[in-house]
C-alpha cells in the first residue's frame, strides 16, 4: 500500500495554522477598533482550507513533497513545506480571481485576503540563506504562470478548428502541457533548500510536469458540469461535445493521457504516489458518459 510522507490535511492544518494565528491578532485589534465587530479576516483564510478539501482546487505541494521525501529517503523540510503551502493558496485564489467573471465584493474580499496574508507566510517562511534562488524561481513561475489564460485560449481555437482527431489531439497535449507549468515552483522551490543535483532536479520537473497533466485532464472529466455552468471550456469538454461516442471520447482521453509519461527512474522512485495523487475515475468509461450526457443536456 502506498503510504504519504506528506497529506492534504497536513497541507490543510499548515493554512488553518496561519488562519488562527490571523484570528488572535484580529481579536486583540477588535477592542481598538471604533465598531462592534471586526472584518473577520480569519474566517476568509480559511474559505481556501474549504476548497481543498471539497476538492475544489488543487494541492500540488502534496505530489512535490512527496516525490521529493522518496527521491531525498528523509522528510521535506517544514520551512519548505510551509513555504509550498502559501504558495498554493496564492496561485488557487489568483486563478478564481482571473477565471471569475463577476465578483462580488464579499468574494473580492476573501480572494484579496488570501493573496495578501499567503504572499506574507511565503516570504516568513522561506530560510533566508535560500531566499535568493527561491526569489528567482518565483519570478520565472509568475512569468510562465501568467501566460496560461492566453495559451489556453489560442490553443483552444486551435482545437475547435482542427478536422482530424490526430490535430485535435496535438493541440489537446500542447494546452495540457503548458496549464502543468503552474507545478513548476513546486519543483524548484524543494530542490533548492535540499539541494539536489542539477539532473535530479530536471527529471523531477519533467515528472511533476507529467503528473500535473494527468491530474488537470482527470480533473477536468469530473467538472464538466460545473465548467458548463460557468462558462468555462476545456479540451474534456469538446472532446465531449464534438466526438460521436462515449467510446470514441474515452479513447481520445486514454490516447491524450498515454502522452504524458514518467521516466523511468521516477516511476521507480515515486511513480506509485503520483499514481495515486492522479485520481482517476473508477471506471472511465462511466464517468465519461455522464459527462458526455451533462455536456449534451446543458449545451445549444
């Protein structure tokens, strides 16, 4: 049986801890303040713990720190782990902010609230003799990480106006490929403070890379029918709507999920954790036909 070095709800507990910690100093500042009550800020930073454990975002300090206590054989570091964590909850409240149409000021709010007290924990957390590198690695992962709404959306189109499936295909694996770039801060922020070697850092990029293509492609199957509500559209999705089959989907998704692969010292070393962190429908073939049947149902 595969065992974690590192959980979700650990990954969890570390937010939750920043959010209590924000609850003591908002609850010293309510008597100096001129209103009853205060903004409860806490309660906002804790929306994020929310979401993580609806499986509403992603954690992907989980698969880093997990194939990094097997490639290392000893714990990550707190500093890192604690350093990951913000950052996941910074880049989950920067995609709502971008992928939400109409924000509500309470929602505004609560996203600004992560953003900001996230950004400090990062900052607190990181060992200041690696602050250096660990700032660069986070200049380039913004810089990448921004690009994705604009590659997702010419890479679309590109799939939309594709005839054959082997286009469509090709246009699927490059869109997967970049969107699994929002892991790569995750990757070279472990590297750094444990300090691998140059090789050892580039394959476990590539994997995690690997992984997060996995992952964002099975995740996409199980939120069809929310992405139908807001509005959003995924390679999953037209697959969905354009193919003339379940098993016709289902091929094109086992075909686009046999592109992205682990090498083969990575499948020796933690193939079996990031295996599991994939989560992959039970059974594909039924999870496809409902989504292919929601996708039929709420579309013109």
């Amino acid at each position: 049986m595969t065992t974690l070095a590192i959980s979700r709800e650990e990954v969890r507990s570390l937010h939750a801890d920043l959010a209590d910690d924000v609850a003591g100093r908002e609850a010293r500042l309510g008597a100096e303040l001129p209103v009853d009550s205060t903004a409860d800020v806490a309660a906002r930073l804790r929306e994020v713990v929310g979401k993580w454990e609806r499986g509403r975002k992603s954690v992907r300090t989980v698969p880093a720190c997990n194939a990094y206590a097997r490639v290392c054989d000893e714990p990550v570091p707190e500093s890192v782990k604690r350093t990951l964590t913000a950052l996941d909850a910074t880049i989950n409240v920067l995609d709502d902010i971008i992928d939400t149409r109409d924000l509500r000021t309470q929602e505004k709010i609560a996203l600004t609230v992560n953003a900001a007290f996230s950004g400090v924990a990062m900052v607190g957390s990181c060992p200041p003799a690696y602050r250096a590198d660990v700032e660069d690695a986070l200049l380039e992962y913004y810089t990448s990480v921004f690009q994705i709404p604009l590659v997702e959306r010419e890479l679309f189109e590109h799939m939309e106006a594709a005839d054959a499936t082997s286009q469509k295909l090709a246009a699927a694996e490059a869109l997967y490929a970049y969107r699994s770039c929002d892991i790569d801060a995750f990757a070279r922020i472990p590297a750094i403070v444990m300090d691998v070697g140059e090789e050892t850092e580039r394959r476990m990029l590539e994997d995690l890379r690997a992984y997060r293509c996995r992952r964002l492609l099975y995740k996409d199957i199980g939120d069809v029918e929310r992405d139908l509500v807001d509005g959003d559209v995924t390679p999953v999705i037209h697959f969905l709507g354009a193919s003339a089959s379940t098993d016709a989907v289902v091929d094109s998704i086992e075909r686009l999920h046999d592109r992205f692969t682990y090498s083969t010292v990575g499948r020796r070393q933690y193939g079996d954790v990031l295996e599991l962190l994939e989560e992959p429908p039970e059974d594909l073939h039924a999870a496809v036909r409902e989504a292919r049947q929601n996708v039929l149902e709420m579309t013109p």
